[in-house]
C-alpha cells in the first residue's frame, strides 16, 4: 500500500534532499537572524555586514551538503521504535550542528567555529528531532511530498528564528 502511495507522488523527494534542503534552511535563517540581532544593536559596521553574510552562506552551503548524509542517518533512525529514535535524534542534531555552525565560525578568527558550532548544535538538537517526527508521519516509502516538505522545512526553520529572535 506505501509503494502505492509513493509512486502516486507529483514532486516526491529523498530523504537526502530532505534533509539537505532543511539543512539550507537552518543555514541561512537562524544564523540571520542571531546577525540581525547583532546588528540592530547598533553596530552596523561594513567590515561587520560582510563577515556576516559570508558565515551565512557558508553555514548554508555547509547545511545543504552535510544534509545528505544527515539524511541517511535519520533514514536508519526511523527504522527505529519511536522511544528510540526520538532518544538518538538531538545527537544527531547537535552533531549536524557542529559540522554546520563550525564550518560557518571558522573564518572568525578560529575562535568562532566553536561558538558557532555551539549554537548550531542547539539548533539541530532541536530541529532535526521536530522536523523528522513530521518526516516520519508524512512519508511514504522513503520520500516526502514537496507540498508537505515546504510548509515542515520553512515552519520550524522561522519557529526557531523567531525564538532567537526573540519574537
């Protein structure tokens, strides 16, 4: 019957680009936003703005690609019972995290990988169990249809954006 439903898919994707996508998500808009906090404190300083920018995209870029192998580790998580992939999920977040805040930190004199793996690995531990209950519940076969992906992907993306935010 999930066979069915999977091959019945307009737009199905991977589990891989799931989590890629997902990944680029949380690379691009919870950094932003923890830089326009920053920012709206009043030190709009060029040099600033730039580094700013080019953490994101290498955040992004960073989330995007580690998201494929995220991906398959999530993949053999779902196999799980459900106590026990909601008890491996956060790990597997923080460790996206690190590889991703990490990877966006290191051009800030070195120092900045650790803080920015830091936060990202709160990030992931949070979003990736979020997102994967939903995956799980949604899926058919292995793949996710894109019209659920889109609202799942974006809504916890700005839910925690505005939690960083402070919204």
């Amino acid at each position: 019957m999930e066979e069915v439903e999977a091959a019945l898919m307009k737009n199905p994707i991977s589990i891989e680009k799931a989590f890629a996508y997902f990944g680029l998500l949380l690379g691009i808009f919870p950094p932003a936003s923890i830089f326009f906090r920053f920012l709206v404190g009043g030190n709009e300083e060029t040099l600033i703005i730039i580094l700013a920018v080019l953490v994101n995209l290498i955040c992004a870029v960073a989330g995007y690609f580690s998201g494929k192998l995220i991906g398959r580790m999530v993949l053999v998580a779902e196999n799980y019972p459900w106590s026990g992939m909601l008890v491996v999920l956060p790990f597997i977040g923080i460790v996206w995290g690190i590889i991703t805040g990490g990877a966006g930190g290191i051009i800030v004199y070195v120092i900045g990988a650790l803080f920015g793996a830091i936060i990202a690995a709160m990030v992931g531990s949070v979003a990736v169990p979020a997102f994967t209950i939903f995956h799980r519940l949604l899926k058919k076969g292995e793949t996710i249809e894109l019209k659920h992906f889109l609202p799942l992907g974006f809504g916890i993306t700005f839910i925690i954006s505005a939690l960083i935010l402070g919204l």
